[in-house]
C-alpha cells in the first residue's frame, strides 16, 4: 500500500495537469474537473455506485432499477470514468439517481469526496479495484460490494505480487458477486473469506439493446443485413487485418459494406488512414457523414451507439480479441442475432466465449485470411444456426431467479441489507 500511494504521488502532479489543459483546450466541460477532484455539485447520497465506463454501466442498469424501487427515496450516485457513461447514466431517467465522473484515487480527492457525498455503500461494478478508494471507505466504516465482479488468471497473478496491497483491498470487500465461476475460484484463493460471497450473476447477460428506431429505420437501407460486417470495439493492430478481410469481401461483392468502430474514437483519424490507404471510400459518423455508393466504410467514431450497430450488421467480430486484451463481451451482439466473429484472446469473457465456441454460436479467427475466409463461409443456413445456438448458450449462463426474485432483485435486496447493517461514520 506503501509503495502504492508513492507512486501514485509521484505521477499526480501529471494527472492534475493533463485534467487542467483538457479543461483549458476545451476539451472537457466546466464541472469536468470540479467532480474529478471530489467537489460536485450535487448533495449526500445513501449509495454510491461506480463502473467504470459505458459497458460496465449499461449492466447496471437494471441492477440501479431494482434498487431505487425496493427502497423508495434513496439517494443513488453513479460514478464513472468517462463522460460518455455520465451522460448514459443521466439519461436512465431513474428517480434519485445522479451521475458525476469519479473522483481520483488520491487520499485528499476522496476525503473532499466522501465527506460531501456521505454514502452509506460503495457498490463497484466489474474490476474497479482502486486501492485508495477501498480502503478510504473501509477507514470511514462504509462497507463496499463488487457486482460482476471479473478477475483474470493473469490480474489474479498480479494481485498475488503485493500481498499486502491485496489483503487491504480485500479486507475493504463486504460482499462480491462474481460473473462466472473462475472469478469467483480467484478471489477465494486471494484470501476474500467464503461467507463474503454471494452468488454468480452476470449482469451483462441481462443487458436488453436500446436501438434509436427512427436512426435504425433511416440508416437501414444503407446497409443490407446479410452484406454487413460490424468491426465492434477495435483496437490498435486489430483495424488493419479487419481492414484487408472486408477489401477482399468487396472486391468480390461490392455490396458488402463495413461499420468500422473503433473502442477509442480519439483514433479516429488514424483508422481513417489506414481506410484510405486500402483505397476504400468511407463516411465519418462523427462527422454526421453517411456512406454512398462509392464509401463502402462507416467509421464509427463516435460512443454510445453500438447497440445501432448490431441491429444493422450481420456479422460483428467483436474486438479487443485478435490483440491481448481480453476481447469485449459478446452479450449485446448474441441478443440482436448477430453472427459473432472473435479472435484467440477472450479472457475477460473466457466463460461466455467458451460456451459460445462449444455451441456452435460464435467462429474462432486469428488473421485477416481468416476472417475474410470466415464471413464469406457464411449462408442463410449457418447464420441462424449459429445465431439461434449463441442465444441459447448465453442465455444458459445467465443465473437463474435466486429465492423465487429475478437475479438483480435479489442482488439489490441483499446490496439494501448490507447498507441496512453497516450505518457509516459520518466525516
């Protein structure tokens, strides 16, 4: 913890700085900085909820629902890293539930923080384990909660190089629920004791796709389901294989069209380079641009919108896969019945992809040669197939209704518990 809090002193005066010339470039609004540095505007909440981005919040959802109708008046804060997320969370219109960007894991951040928010529970969505801000809420007697919690073979090897790091963070721990089973073999032999656990739930699998109708209906003739890839959530060495697998799609059927979205649209500009140097013609959504005849790419550099982009591609190769970083989740694509293309490194979501693979549901590439090879594989037949096979796998893992409620009842029922039985002490 130490070593910890010394390095992170050392870099803070960065940190502090790069939020500065954001603010001042124009690049983040007024309060941006304010609520990064604990002082928000808004009042005390009773619960304090953090996931880190659109992804994590977006299967929170209904988790957030549950809780403000079991306990009528409670006071919901939801954090997050982005302000993309603050802007979905803001417009779940859920009654008491507010929205600001997290505060930084520095001590005198979240003591600003904890002395005007006053929560009594933080609830951390997947794999936010930021030490400082366990701990801080640990010395204050506010218990916190993991929902979804995620925890990689590799993170787990991580956490097992500072002992003492891991024992503080755990001990912060009161209850967790984990996503599958494998996390939650992890925790447990990380030192988390057995009866803080509760059941695995995985939330994401309970993510219902919110598609703009009248977006999708304008949009839709542009784009022929059975001739559309989806590259979804690319990152950095994944672009130039999807890239080289859709020219050679549409050298040999120019009625192919790609909807190429990039996890980070800050790389916005450096994929369309690399569109332009394949010599295919493409529209910048960010731009308000749509394809034409001779654009058969839509870079998608925008946040918010892929649920739009499932709903009008065929096919998805779902990012994050073909590079090592753990491949994103598969759930949203399975639900609107799109074909799911992914590459070798699925960690994040071993169990989902594990299933998917066993069903028949999902194809395994590793290049651009096998992807290109892998979309044109695909008839009329294959692609019910496997839709209606990864439908079912995944709908398999979703956790049953626990004690007769649906499973984000009974979570928020025993989150209301644990808030009930461990009243904070008030800064």
């Amino acid at each position: 913890m130490i070593l910890y809090r010394l390095l992170l002193s050392l870099v803070a005066p960065a940190i502090l700085a790069r939020l500065l010339w954001q603010r001042l470039r124009g690049r983040a609004a007024p309060g941006d900085l304010t609520e990064r540095l604990g002082a928000s505007g808004h009042g005390p909440a009773d619960l304090w909820l953090h996931g880190a981005s659109n992804g994590e919040l977006a299967s929170v959802r209904g988790l957030a629902a549950a809780l403000v109708a079991a306990r009528p008046g409670l006071r919901l804060r939801v954090t997050a890293n982005t302000a993309t997320a603050r802007a979905m969370v803001a417009g779940w219109g859920l009654p008491g539930v507010s929205a600001a960007l997290a505060p930084l894991d520095l001590r005198w951040v979240l003591a600003r923080f904890l002395s005007r928010t006053r929560p009594g529970l933080l609830v951390v969505v997947e794999n936010e384990f930021w030490p400082n801000r366990l701990t801080a809420c640990a010395a204050r007697g506010i218990p916190v909660a993991v929902v979804g919690a995620r925890m990689s073979g590799s993170s787990a090897r991580g956490w097992r190089r500072f002992p003492g790091l891991t024992r503080r963070v755990l001990a912060a721990i009161r209850f967790l629920s984990a996503q599958d089973p494998g996390s939650e073999a992890r925790f447990r032999a990380l030192g988390l004791p057995g009866d803080r656990i509760g059941p695995v739930v995985n939330l994401k699998a309970f993510v219902a796709p919110l598609v703009p109708e009248d977006e999708q209906a304008r949009l839709a003739p542009l784009f022929p389901r059975d001739r559309t890839l989806l590259a979804a959530s690319t990152h950095e060495c994944e672009e130039e294989a999807v890239i080289a697998a859709f020219a050679r799609l549409h050298a040999a059927d120019a009625s192919w069209r790609l909807i190429l979205a990039p996890r980070h649209p800050r790389r916005g500009d450096a994929v369309a380079a690399l569109i332009g140097a394949a010599g295919l013609g493409h529209a910048r959504r960010s731009r308000g641009a749509v394809p034409g005849p001779d654009m058969p790419v839509l870079l998608a550099d925008t946040m918010g919108e892929m649920a739009l982009w499932q709903a009008l591609a065929g096919v998805a190769f779902i990012g994050g896969s073909l590079v090592d970083r753990g491949g994103h989740a598969p759930f949203e694509a399975a639900a609107q019945d799109v074909v799911i293309l992914h590459g070798p490194h699925v960690a994040n979501s071993a169990a989902a992809y594990a299933a998917l693979d066993a069903a028949g549901g999902a194809l395994r590439v590793t290049d651009a040669d096998t992807l290109a090879a892998a979309v044109a594989g695909l008839d009329a037949a294959a692609r019910d197939r496997m839709t209606q096979a990864a439908r079912a796998a995944l709908a398999r893992l979703a956790a049953p209704a626990i004690g007769g409620e649906t499973a984000e009842a009974a979570l928020a029922a025993r989150l209301l518990d644990l808030l009930a039985a461990h009243p904070p002490r008030r800064a």
